[in-house]
C-alpha cells in the first residue's frame, strides 16, 4: 500500500518496514499525564520509530488567547522534523496506542506543511502488537534531512471568523469531534467551561471507530457522513476541545472522498478565553 493514503495496515507497515525511505513515528500520549506516552515509547515502540510529544512538538506556545494545543511555530517544528531525520522523500507513518486520536494531529500537520506522503497505523502500537510485529526500546538517531516546508495557508479557521459569521447571521458548518456529554454541556474534564459554539454540530471522532480503536470500513464512514450531508457543502470546518481530535475527522473524510475541512487549530479551549464570546449547552 503507498504511504500516501490516510491510513495503513499492520501488515502493510511490516512489508515496507526495510523501505529507506520509511519514518515511523510514535505519538503516544495522555492529557492527564503527559509524560506517560513517552515513557510507554521508552520502553517499546515500533522498530526504527522516533517520539513526537504533543505538547512539546506538535503545539506551540499556549497564551491567555489561545487554545490549549495551538499550532506550532512553522520554522520550530520544520526544524525539528530536520532533525529528526525527516526528508521531502520521506514516506511517514504515525500511530498511537489505538485510536489514532494523537496520531492524526501529526498526520494533519504534515498536510498542512505540504508532506502528503504520510499515513496512520490503522490500530496503532496495539495492533502491532496484537500481530506479534518487531519492537524494541532503542532510541535511533537519524542523519539530519533535508525538509521544506510548502505550507498550505487557507487550511484553518479562526476565532474570529466564526464569531464574525455567527455576528452576521452567516450560515456555516462546524463539526465538534467530542463526546455528546462533553458538547452538550453535561461535563466537562478538561476545560473550565463546559457547551459548544451556536450553530455547531456534534459528530464524536469515535463514531467512525471499532470497539479496538481501528477505523470502521470504507461504507461505514461514508454512511455516517451522509446522514450529516456534510459532502454538500463547499467549504466547512472541523474542531475538538484543543485542536487535535479534530484532525481525525479530516481523516475520516478523506476516507469517504469528502471535500476536506479547514481546521480550527483553537477550537472550544480557545473560544472560551474570550468570556464575550457566546456559547450553548443543554443543562
């Protein structure tokens, strides 16, 4: 399977695993302990993978306007890629423990950076591991690369630009990827302030998921989005609580040949810094 279609199998990664112009890279995380994805990497990964920490390499500096997960700087994180051992011949695939709700901020970014040979692992490190793959615990180091970046600018919404449409009455489509309890106002983990935006709708990245993290089948997330009729719609954007989960429903429209969405990279973290901004919940 070429390393330019939005996910990848297990066993597809196996085969090219000796492909030299193959980077894994592992994106293990958790927002209740940041550092526990990194020391699950330290301790077994996917041969040959390297680490990406979300907070410290796919977000920028967080300020009292922004969203928990910003964007990163564009010449820091072409720089670290660089580092990495990242080359516009590179061929990457990203995962995370299963559900690719990490891996697929990666996967954005890349889009975003110009890179569309990238992929996720259907499944991530469980799955891997399920099939009995190769993992160890070295840490690779990598000669430096060669990237550039060739950023896609008109890929984003902004805060202002939603409060600006729903100002002036302005139709538009926002998909919220959180959980309905979450949307609807009911609770709230992570954010100090729990609703959505007005005029938003709610379609939980989960849904297009098997019980063991994977991707349901093509038909499947097609059937799902078109009970939403999002395909009708030239242009709509996707967010989550920060900016992450919400690159997973680009994926997911990718996969049923949707017109892909912009991003709004704030999303509901960075729509409630601004107490003037109006919000919607169901309590």
């Amino acid at each position: 399977m070429p390393i330019n279609k939005p996910l990848i199998s297990s066993r597809n990664l196996l085969e090219t695993i000796n492909d030299p112009y193959l980077m894994i890279i592992d994106t293990r995380f958790s927002l209740f302990d940041p550092d526990a994805g990194y020391d699950l990497y330290k301790k077994s990964h996917i041969s040959g993978a390297i680490y990406a920490h979300l907070d410290n390499d796919l977000a920028g500096t967080i300020t009292s306007s922004s969203g928990r997960h910003p964007l990163p700087d564009i010449e820091k994180i072409c720089t670290k890629l660089k580092i990495w051992g990242i080359n516009d011949s590179s061929k990457i695939v990203v995962y995370d423990e299963n559900n690719s709700a990490f891996a697929a901020r990666l996967w954005w970014i890349f889009k975003w950076l110009g890179h569309s040979k990238v992929s996720v692992l259907n499944g991530g490190f469980d799955d891997w591991c399920k099939n009995e793959y190769p993992i160890n615990s070295d840490i690779p180091k990598y000669k430096k690369g060669n990237f550039e970046c060739k950023i896609s600018n008109d890929i984003t919404w902004s805060s202002e630009m939603i409060m600006n449409w729903l100002s002036s009455s302005n139709d538009f489509v926002l998909v919220d990827a959180r959980d309905s309890k979450r949307y609807r106002g009911f609770e709230e983990p992570i954010d100090n302030i729990a609703g959505h935006i007005p005029g938003s709708i709610n379609i939980p990245f989960t849904e297009f998921l098997r019980k063991d993290g994977s991707w349901k089948n093509k038909n499947e997330i097609t059937s799902i989005w078109r009970c939403y009729d999002i395909n009708t719609h030239k242009e709509w954007g996707v967010m989550c609580g920060s900016g992450v989960t919400a690159c997973h429903l680009s994926i997911s429209a990718e996969i049923a040949n949707i017109n892909p969405p912009k991003l709004y990279p704030g999303s509901w973290s960075e729509w409630i810094s601004d107490k003037s901004r109006p919000i919607k919940n169901e309590r």
